[in-house]
C-alpha cells in the first residue's frame, strides 16, 4: 500500500458528506464504490467485536515502532489507551515477498551467491506454491486466528452473497480462485492450506483485521481496478467519516456500514483526529492480483 499522498484533513472537512446509500460511477459508467449504510445487524457487530478477544496477543504483536514495516503495523497510528489494538492480514493463500505471480525467472533460489541448488538450473522457470499466511501456520502457538475464521464464516458468506450480487464477474473469479487453490493444496499435500480452505467462507482472499487504527490517505497496490474491495466497521464509536480525496467526499462511516469500492483507483482513509479513544475495528476484504493471476490464467 502507498500512504501519505493527501495529508490536508482540513481539506477533507470541506468534502460533501454522504449519508444515505449511494453509488459512484466513473465517466466511462463503471461502478466504483457502493456505500452501503445499515448493511450489518447489531447481533453481527457484537459477534464480530467479540471474537476478537481471542487473538489479543497477536494483534498487540502485530505493532512496529516504525513504519518500516508499512503504515497498517505502525504503532503511532494506533490508541494507546485501550485493550485491544492491532493490525493482521488473514489469508488462505498468497505469495511470500519476492516470489512472483505464477513463475520468477531464477538463476539462484539460496541467498548465497556462491551456491546453486542441485535440483535448479541456471535460467530455469521454478513454480512456487504459495501458503497460507503466517498466523494461520500449524507450527505456530496457539493465537485464536483459525477460531475467528470459523466464527467469521456467516460473516463472510453475507459478504460473499453481496458481492455476487453487485460485481458478479468478481464474485466468479474468487470462487474460481478458491477452487483452484484448493486443487494445489491437495497436489502439494499442503495440510495448513487444506485446513484452512475447509472454513474459508469468502470469496475474497484476504480479510485485514484492523483495531483502534486510524487510517492515513492511501491507494492499494495488489488490487486492479475493476475489482472491489469491502470495508466493515464495527465497535462503539462516536461519528466517523471515510474519505475520499479522489471524490471530494467522505461517507458517514457507522458500525453498521458496509463499503464496496476499488481501493487501487480511490484514495481513502479517515481522519486520523476523528477516533481517537474509541473502540472499533476495520475490516478490508482484499482480492490480490497475484493469486488471482495464479488460480485463472
């Protein structure tokens, strides 16, 4: 993700506010957000809020003291003063940093430069298999992440069911995704990924679990365009707004709303003053271009 293009919150206070549901189209009439206000019951979000606690430790272990790590793990952006904070990416499958999309061109796999596995020639094309995220790992301590993923599953089926309905093609191409994934688990008899697979509820690839955040202007990198990211925020929070600078708007953003926009074309992210001191959490729902480009091509 890349952060700090529009900084000026006291321009945003001057975009029109949108409270009711909307649509925004761009010129060529392509869809690019649906502001879904009113969308989750209050039984979800408590249910959702509560899960939560399970996975405490690691969301505290998530902070950085900088932002080397990117600004979702940056621990300036966070509330001090509450009980549960962080920022974790829970996904079923994804390449590791470095590792292309579907193929890298490899002369060396080994750090060192003196050294060339056995079984890898010089200029040959190595298939990497990608893996289920880090917390989601069977050889990790116990951290409440595959517990929230079962919790989350009628969750995550609402949302599936709401994507298939307003970006069908999408919702087509994530169940192909998840297919495909599932068939390369079962061939590289990858058992964290097949156990994983077995409660995955969404449609989407990964779900980003971000609490008592404040969220600085950004655009997503691993997305494409015509595809739509899901925000969800829940928590007992006062009045807050989602920015769009790239629109000139900002949408009421209550615990029971729901936004569906192309997080790669809209730069987004909340006023950084608005929230502090309240308890909510963010949920992005993230399709990443590289999986996809793996499962369908």
């Amino acid at each position: 993700m890349q952060c700090g293009k529009t900084w000026d919150t006291m321009a945003s206070l001057q975009y029109e506010e949108i409270m009711a549901a909307s649509v925004v189209l761009d010129e060529n009439g392509n869809i690019k957000l649906w502001y879904l206000p009113g969308t989750i019951d209050y039984t979800h979000q408590k249910n959702i809020w509560n899960s939560l606690h399970g996975m405490s430790a690691a969301l505290e272990d998530s902070l950085k003291p900088s932002c080397q790590h990117g600004w979702h793990n940056d621990q300036i952006l966070f509330h001090e003063m509450v009980d549960l904070r962080g920022s974790i990416d829970c996904l079923p499958g994804w390449y590791q940093q470095g590792h292309g999309v579907r193929y890298i061109f490899c002369i060396w796999l080994h750090v060192s430069n003196t050294s060339q596995p056995k079984s890898v020639k010089p200029g040959e094309e190595v298939k990497f298999h990608p893996e289920v995220s880090w917390l989601l790992k069977s050889s990790q301590k116990p951290n409440g992440m595959q517990q929230w993923v079962d919790q989350m599953s009628d969750v995550h089926a609402l949302l599936s069911g709401m994507l298939a309905v307003i970006h069908p093609q999408m919702f087509a191409a994530g169940w192909e995704a998840l297919i495909q994934l599932g068939m390369e688990a079962r061939t590289q008899e990858d058992m964290d990924m097949s156990s994983i697979l077995q409660i995955w509820n969404s449609v989407y690839n990964c779900t980003s679990i971000m609490v008592n955040c404040a969220t600085p202007y950004h655009t997503d990198i691993n997305g494409w365009q015509p595809w739509l990211d899901m925000l969800m925020m829940v928590g007992d929070y006062m009045l807050l707004d989602m920015v769009i600078p790239t629109l000139k708007l900002q949408f009421r953003y209550n615990p029971d709303t729901i936004i569906a926009m192309s997080g790669s074309a809209l730069e987004h992210g909340q006023n950084v003053h608005q929230s502090v001191g309240m308890p909510l959490c963010n949920l992005p729902h993230i399709s990443d271009l590289q999986l996809h480009s793996t499962a369908i091509v």
